[in-house]
C-alpha cells in the first residue's frame, strides 16, 4: 500500500509556520479585532506561531521597516494591511523572493503575487454611507448645502474607495462635497477638520474610518450643531456617540473575520492548498428602521476576496444566498456575531436593525452576505 500522499499530508499539517500581522497602525480598536481573528484562527490550526506588529501611526517608512522585520525574524507569511498602494512594494518583492507569502487584509498594496486579499467592498460601503445621510437630510427637509467629508490620506486603498462612494452617492443631487481634509486617522485631528466644516456651514459630515468618526462625532456634540454625522467602522466610542445622538449612523465590517480567513488562507498557500470554503460577510450599520422590518433593498458590502499566484484567485464564500433583501442573521453565513433579534452583540439594545440586499459577485472578488443598517431607537439608550 502506498500512503506516501497521507504521509505528505500529516508533515504538511504537523509543519509549524510564522505568520506577522502587520497593520497600518495601533491606534483603532478595529485592528485590534483582525488580531482577535487571526488568534482564534492560529489556536484553532495549532500550528501558527503569531504576532501582530504595527507602526505607532500612519508611516510608510516604519511600516516598510516592520515587514522587514519580520522577514528577518524568519516569517512565513505576512498579513498586510498597506498603508498606501505603492509605498512598500520593494519590501514585499525582498520578502516574496525569500519564500515570504503575502496575504492582504483590509488594504492591499499594488505588488503581486500574493495569496489573496481580504477586504470589504469599499466603494459600495462609500456608496451606502452617502445614500444613508441624503435620506436622513431629507427627512430634515435638507436638500440642498455643504457636505464635509475626513478622511485618512490619499493613498490608502479601502478610504480612498470609501470616499469615492460617498461622492458617487450625491451625483444628480444639489448637495456640494467638499475638499476631503485628510488627518490620518487621528481622531483630535479629525475633530479639528470636522469642526472647520461645521462652521462653514456644512449640513452633513462623513468619517471615513474609527478615528475619523469619532472626530466627527465629538466635533458635533461639541458644536450642538443639527448636522448629519455618518461614519465608518465600529468601537465602544462610536457607538456612544450614535447613542447620543451626536452620530447618526456608521458602517461595519468584519474585521475579525479578515483575520481569521487570513490566517486560514496563509497556511493553505504554505500547504500548497487553496481558499475553498465559506467566508462569512462583513457587516454595515447606519441610520435605519424597524428591526422587524426588511426594508427596502439596497446594496450591500460584504468580504471581498480576490485572489493571486495560489489559485484563490475564485469566489469562494456561501453561494447560497441570492440577490435579494433578507433579515439580518437569517442568511447561511451570516453577520458573524448576530443573533438576529434583541440583545445581539452587533446590534447592541436600543439599536434598531434594518436589512438590505445581498450581492453575489462575479470573476475575480466575491461581495457576499447580509448586511444591516442600525441606528438609535427613538426614546431609548443603551
């Protein structure tokens, strides 16, 4: 009997591997729950030894320094979230050439090959952002004004993206976006920018990610002002601003996900395997409705996967959810962490829960999965 495949297969299962998480910074609770991801992934494989590592603040030059690090420090596989396109293109080409697999979470950068990217369609999320602050302008009978839009830097993928969205989502209307004012993330700054905007008489501002929102949120409880504040990701802050009114919606992703399938999809490509399997959807929140109620459709964002030299370059994730709205939580793959109904850990009480459409995509990426809008109850807190 020849059992040279299942020998190969149990050294292959039983080889330890190295794999760095490197983000973009250490300042959002959103990279701190890609690393709770990745750990849960690592202890279930039991064959990763992992460690997070990233710039004390947006930098290219200490980002290419800690993928350099890594390498040096015996690597297997990197999980990068690129801080801009370009920037570190020459590290990952050293690293790739040294056996180094590159998997993207969040943000990728423009060198190739690499594993796979997992990251949320940010241009639809953008797009969402936009659509949720006219109709809630519109249901203040606002029409027409200025709109001031934060952001990170002009390089970085996923907020150059978000951006883009946004401002899709006003063309045909009277509304006038601003110059977006970039602060990298920090939330002080982002508040200072925000406050700018609203002395300029801007009716609405959007947050293109954690700090950001969080500066736009406390720039308008500040100011009293009755402007519109939509934001990007999710954290303890955040969500005290939604609840106080001070923010009236934000999107959510699954960072914890992008982790976890990263992980996943590293130590297939080290195995020589692909990135078969279900990939659970990110998850949207914002200004909404009813949670018994489906709402009106309207696109949803969910795990991109896009694929590189290791034949992940297909859609993989649940193939059985069609284009059409669905309550959230009721989905095969559903937003991870939802119970669909009160007291679910991502629509925490007093939040209200309204579903929109689901997109399966086609060729390279997959958008998939349910996503929900929530926003304050009406006469209820937290």
């Amino acid at each position: 009997v020849d059992n040279t495949a299942e020998d190969n297969e149990d050294t292959a299962s039983s080889e330890s591997y190295k794999i760095f998480l490197i983000t973009m910074d250490q300042m959002d609770q959103y990279w701190t729950n890609i690393d709770a991801g990745c750990k849960k992934a690592a202890e279930e494989l039991g064959n990763v030894e992992y460690q997070w590592t990233a710039p004390d603040v947006k930098d290219d030059a200490k980002q290419i320094e800690m993928i350099n690090n890594a390498v040096a420090n015996g690597a297997n596989a990197i999980l990068l979230a690129a801080n801009g396109p370009e920037a570190v293109n020459d590290a990952l080409k050293e690293a790739s050439a040294a056996g180094v697999q590159i998997v993207y979470v969040d943000s990728p950068a423009n060198f190739t090959p690499s594993v796979a990217t997992f990251s949320t369609d940010n241009t639809a999320a953008g797009k969402t952002a936009g659509q949720t602050m006219i109709d809630q302008l519109a249901a203040k009978g606002i029409t027409e004004g200025k709109i001031g839009i934060v952001s990170v830097n002009a390089a970085t993928a996923s907020t150059v993206a978000r951006d883009d969205g946004f401002r899709s989502a006003f063309e045909g209307t009277k509304f006038e976006l601003q110059e977006s004012q970039y602060c990298d993330g920090d939330a002080a700054r982002s508040k200072d920018a925000a406050s700018a905007f609203i002395a300029d008489g801007c009716v609405g501002v959007f947050g293109c990610n954690e700090g950001s929102t969080v500066g736009v949120g406390n720039a308008i409880k500040e100011s009293g002002a009755d402007v519109v504040g939509v934001g990007f990701d999710s954290s303890d802050n955040v969500l005290e601003l939604i609840n106080e009114g001070c923010l009236y919606a934000t999107m959510v992703q699954n960072p914890d996900v992008m982790g976890y399938e990263g992980v996943k999809a590293a130590v297939a490509a080290l195995q020589g395997g692909t990135a078969d399997g279900a990939v659970p959807p990110a998850a949207v929140r914002g200004g909404g409705a009813d949670p018994g109620d489906p709402g009106p459709a309207r696109h949803a964002h969910g795990l991109r996967v896009g694929g590189g030299a290791a034949g992940m370059g297909r859609p993989v994730g649940p193939r059985a959810v069609s284009r059409r709205a669905v309550r959230h939580g009721s989905a095969s793959g559903a937003v991870s962490g939802c119970q669909g109904g009160p007291g679910c850990s991502v629509c925490p009480a007093g939040l209200a829960c309204e579903p929109v459409s689901v997109g399966i995509g086609r060729g390279t990426f997959l958008f998939s999965g349910p996503a929900h809008t929530v926003k304050k109850k009406q006469g209820r807190g937290l």
